[in-house]
C-alpha cells in the first residue's frame, strides 16, 4: 500500500525583515502563498527546497509546507501553523495581513469611537 505524497510548497522568512514568503516556480520569493510553486511529487519538492537552500542571503529556515489546491483557487495550507503564519500574529490580528480584512477595520474603527 504506497502512500500518496501531498503537495508541497517551500517556505521561509525574509532574512531583512522576517516576512513569511514563498518560493515561486522562477525561484524567487513571495509574500503570497498563490504565487508559490507547488510540487506534485517529491522529487520536485527536494529540488525546490535544494533551490531554496541555497538563497541564504535572502532567506532563513527554508522547509516544506503540505498544501491542498482547488481547480480555481490559490494553494491553502493543510496544517494550522501554517494557515497562521499565512495571516499574521494571532494574538494582535491589527497587524499582518489579517489587519487589511474588513472585518478587522470594522474592528478597530468600532473601537475609535468608543
């Protein structure tokens, strides 16, 4: 019984201001998990991290992420420490990404007025 293996992505911080990013499929970087390249088997997945091993004046921590894709849709993380780190600190949601949702600056211009 072999194991299907998942699809991956290759993640890591931005050595200068530790953003979360993303390796894209021309082996640069991004702040957005859609423009990741996501690799189908583990081959493909040793040699976007190998790549990314090798970027350590950009990069700190490269490692591999599990990912779901729909047909329409951007990659998603399958694990929560992942789907964390793709919106920000989770205990301040007025900073990271989370912080440009609507519902966060409903949030915070609710607590203006108070």
């Amino acid at each position: 019984m072999s194991k299907e293996t998942p699809l991956q992505a290759v993640t890591a911080n931005h050595l200068l201001d530790g953003d979360v990013v993303y390796l894209t499929a021309g082996l640069g970087w991004s702040r957005e998990l859609a423009d990741a390249a996501v690799a189908d088997s583990q081959a493909e997945a040793d040699r976007l991290l190998a790549a990314a091993a090798g970027q350590e004046a950009e990069v700190v921590g490269p490692y591999l992420i599990a990912v779901a894709c729909d047909a329409d849709g951007p990659p998603e993380p399958l694990h929560y420490r992942e789907r964390i780190r793709t919106r920000g600190p989770s205990n301040r949601p007025d900073l990271g990404r989370q912080a440009n949702t609507p519902a966060v600056r409903r949030q915070e211009q609710a607590n203006v007025s108070l």
